[in-house]
C-alpha cells in the first residue's frame, strides 16, 4: 500500500513509502514510464487494478452528473477528469498535487452557499419590476435625479 498512498504516508514521518523513481525495465528500449494503473498494481496486483479503476469510473461518473449542482462539484469533477486525461503521463490520481488541488477547492468553495445568502444593499443591485398590468421599471440614480 506504500504505492497507492505514497502522498499521505510522505505526511507521515518514519513511515516507509516507495520510490518515487520507478525502477527501469528493457522493453527493447530502456524505461522507467509504466502506466497509471502501476500503483495499484503494485500494491493489490490484479484485483486492485480492476477495483481501483471500477471505482475510480464511479466517482468520476456521479461528480459528472452531479456538476452542474454547486461550483464545488463542477471543479472538482474537472480535476479528477484532467488526472485522467493526463495519465498516460503516470499516475496523477494518487499524487500530492491532486490532494492540493481538492483541497483547495474544496477550501476555496466553502462558503460559496453562504455568500449567496447575503442580501446586498438597495442601491448595489437595480432590478427592472414588472407587474401583471402596468410596467415599471427601475431607474439609473442619474435619470432619477434630472441629469
């Protein structure tokens, strides 16, 4: 589990994680890039390749149907579908940034709900009204005033 983890054991101090640096392989040409399954391979072997992407698809499909919900929805759905859309690169899912970035915007769009509660003064917001049988409208301060 020091594969799939790695960013939450790198918080721990004394605790024994994997390398960041893969190992390199001969696959007729010498490389260290493996896929973005690779932590869960390594760590669960076949069956945590199957759950972890199963699950990973759950979760990026509710956060999809879900994102036009709330902002923190919709920009948390876009972080899990960038990592995905950047994993051929090697395993965003499971690394520091990707936390950070939840994080943050789970920190950032905390108080959005509330924000919207707050009734703003009279004179920030001009709204036009229109009654069933006569039309009145909101006026500009400057056409109120003659000039």
């Amino acid at each position: 589990m020091a594969s799939t983890f790695s960013p939450i054991l790198k918080a721990i101090p004394g605790a024994r994680r994997w390398d960041d640096i893969a190992p390199f392989i001969n696959t007729g040409v010498l490389t260290n890039v493996y896929t973005w399954l690779e932590p869960f391979y390594r760590d669960f072997r076949a069956v945590g390749v199957v759950l972890g992407t199963f699950l990973l698809g759950l979760v990026i499909s509710v956060l999809y149907r879900r994102r036009a919900k709330s902002a923190r929805v919709f920009w948390i759905q876009a972080i899990f579908i960038s990592s995905v859309f950047l994993a051929t690169f090697g395993p965003k899912i499971n690394n520091t940034q990707f936390i950070s970035e939840v994080l943050f915007v789970l920190a950032i769009t905390a108080n959005w709900s509330e924000l919207r509660r707050i009734k703003l003064p009279a004179f920030a917001v001009r709204r036009s009204r229109v009654r069933a049988g006569d039309q009145e409208h909101a006026e500009p301060e400057a056409a109120r005033e003659g000039g």
